[in-house]
C-alpha cells in the first residue's frame, strides 16, 4: 500500500513538492490556512509551472483548510507529514498533525531555517526528519498557482537532501530520497545538521539583503556594496557554524573557508569569492521573476523569518562567544521595512555601518 502523506503548508515549497508527489502517482492532501488558495486547488487543480514545458502541469490533489484537518480522523492514518510552514509557524504546525500520525508515521521539515528541534518538542525525536530545498526557487504567486522561476537541477547541481537527525542512512531515507528523486536531484546526507547550517548561510546571505532593498537575487549580487555586505554575513556564518561544530558543506559553490576569508577582508579571497557569485548569476537559469522567499514575503506584507535566519545566526553566535555584527544589523534593517518604517531599497544596507 502507498503511504499516505500530508503537507501541512501548500505554499510555495509545500505546493511544489507535494503537487509533483502527487502528479507522480503519490497519495497525498494538501492542508493550507488560505482558504482561496484551497478552494482553487479544488476547483481547478494545482497550476504548476517553470522555465521547461514539461514542468507545466495541472495538478488533481486533495486539499483541506486548517478548519477541516480534524477529518483525517476518520481517514487511513498519516505515514508521511510534511511541515512547509514558516518557521514561527512550526510547532502549532506539528501539533496539528501529530494526532493523526500512523504509528510508524514520521514528519519531515521541508523549511527554510533549523525547525527539527521545534517538531522534535511535539512528536519526538525519533520521528522528526529533515528536507533541505537547497537550490531551488519557487513562488506561489497566485491561488492555485505555483512557478518555478530556476532551472532544474542534475548531477552537477543536487536540488533537494533528506536526512536522519542522528545521521544514520535508514531504509525510510533511502525512500523518501528515492520518492523525491522523481521531481528533481536529491541525496540522502548523513550530515543534515551541517546541511542545514550551510544552507543557513546562504539563506543569510540572500534573504535579508533582498528583503531590505527589494532587489532580486541576482541584482544584489551585481552591486559592489551589497555583494561584498553579502559576504561579510557569510563569514560570520560560517565562523558561528564552524564554533558549535557544524561539518559545513560548499555554500553557493564557495568552500566555507574561502567565504569566510572573503567576507573577513582577505584580498585574493575576496577577489575569488565576488567572482564566484558573479559566474553564480551568469551561469544559472532563473527567470526575471526570481525573488528570495522573505523578498516574496515582504511584498505580500507578510512576517519575515528574519529572526530565523539572520537574527538566529546572531544569537547562535552570542551563546558562542562570537559577535555577528552584520547579521544582527541586517536584522534591524529588515524588521524596520516590515514595520513600514523604510522603503525597501538599495540605500538601507548603503547606509549600514560595521
């Protein structure tokens, strides 16, 4: 029998994964709290889209709103919960669905940031997983509808990593990779927690900074300020991730200790480094409407992760001893631009000084 498998959050990430599950033959239901975006998906399917023609499709999927989730009661079990929240959304997240896990069943954090401790806290840890969407960008631009706006990836770019909290390769990893494998590439890591931490920085280095000036990936890494601002919230990342023990992985095609070298100043490190960012955005496939997740959130006046993200970085670097200046800066920044206070524009990190 197929597992059954929920997504609670059918957002952008959420949305994608489970409407390709779907697509594929899996028995999955979408649960999302906005209800025209549940009520498209009923009556209209599940728009999904991206830069190839194959990857646009119309998806027939399940889809519940918070109200009716207490239905699943009457229903087979949960084998398989996907949490796709926002991070502040986590644990109310996992304890809606921690009724109606099968007794195997298990929950899988497919959200930015480090959220297994959260989901830990309400159904154990021995029933939490991670799924880091490493190089992929999405958008749920409309009810009912999802774009793609970055190529897919392959052998030489692995989109997705799945993985065991204590870091062993278990035959349910080995599943759910193989399950995930038919939308995109994807490896069963027995480092999630150092995956985790080095996809931290990267969401450090390009949320805040798109979120603060409302530029787009890519235009951020064109400015010489903002691109070398950009580095210096990497290195005291990665510097922070290094000091609680984390394995770091390459981040945004960087080895950790040239990015922290880079960001710390280092002039043949920095010169390889900008270079590195720039060959990023000449090499990838990314439409014009490509926008980090929290840029998305500020222009649909949505709360930001910051305090996840950057705002995480600085405290994790506290407890360790280590200032991160521009992490905690960015913050501010941010949360001032959430607030109404700024416009979001280039000038807000112009005007940051370390």
């Amino acid at each position: 029998m197929r597992p059954r498998i929920a997504f609670v959050g059918a957002g952008a990430v959420g949305g994608y994964v489970g409407g390709h599950l779907a697509r594929l033959g899996h028995d999955v239901t979408l649960i999302d709290p906005w209800p025209e975006h549940v009520e498209t998906i009923r009556a209209r399917g599940l728009a999904l889209s991206g830069l190839e023609p194959e990857e646009n499709v119309t998806v027939q999927v399940p889809a519940l709103h918070l109200t009716e989730v207490q239905g699943l009661s009457r229903q087979r079990p949960v084998d398989i919960a996907f949490v796709s929240v926002k991070s502040y959304d986590t644990v109310w997240a996992a304890h809606l669905i921690a009724p109606h896990l099968a007794e195997g069943g298990f929950v899988v954090s497919l959200q930015n940031c480090i959220n297994e401790e959260r989901i830990a806290g309400v159904v154990g840890w021995g029933r939490t997983l991670g799924m880091i969407a490493a190089t992929i960008s999405v958008d749920l631009y409309e009810p009912g509808r999802i774009r793609r706006t970055v190529g897919r990836g392959g052998a030489g770019r692995i989109v997705f990593a799945v993985g065991e909290v204590h870091g062993r390769i278990t035959p349910r990893l080995e599943a759910l990779r193989d399950m995930v494998a038919g939308i995109d590439s994807v490896k069963a890591t027995s480092n999630l927690w150092g995956e985790r931490w080095s996809k931290l920085c990267v969401n450090a280095m390009r949320n805040g900074t798109s979120a603060a000036t409302g530029l787009s990936g890519n235009q951020c890494d064109q400015d010489p300020h903002i691109r070398r601002f950009a580095l210096r919230i990497g290195a005291e990342a990665v510097r922070i991730g290094e000091a609680l023990g984390y394995g770091l992985e390459r981040i945004q095609g960087m080895e950790p200790a040239l990015l922290a070298a880079a960001g710390e100043g280092e002039p043949a490190a920095l010169a390889a480094a900008e270079e590195t960012l720039l060959e990023n955005g000449r090499r990838a496939q990314r439409s014009d409407l490509q926008r980090p997740s929290m840029a998305q959130d500020m222009a649909k006046g949505r709360k930001t992760e910051i305090d996840f993200i950057n705002g995480f970085i600085a405290a994790e670097g506290a407890k360790a001893g280590l200032a991160a200046p521009a992490n905690a800066a960015l913050t501010a920044v941010v949360k001032r631009v959430e607030r109404g206070e700024i416009p979001a524009r280039p000038e807000n990190i112009a005007g940051i000084n370390l």
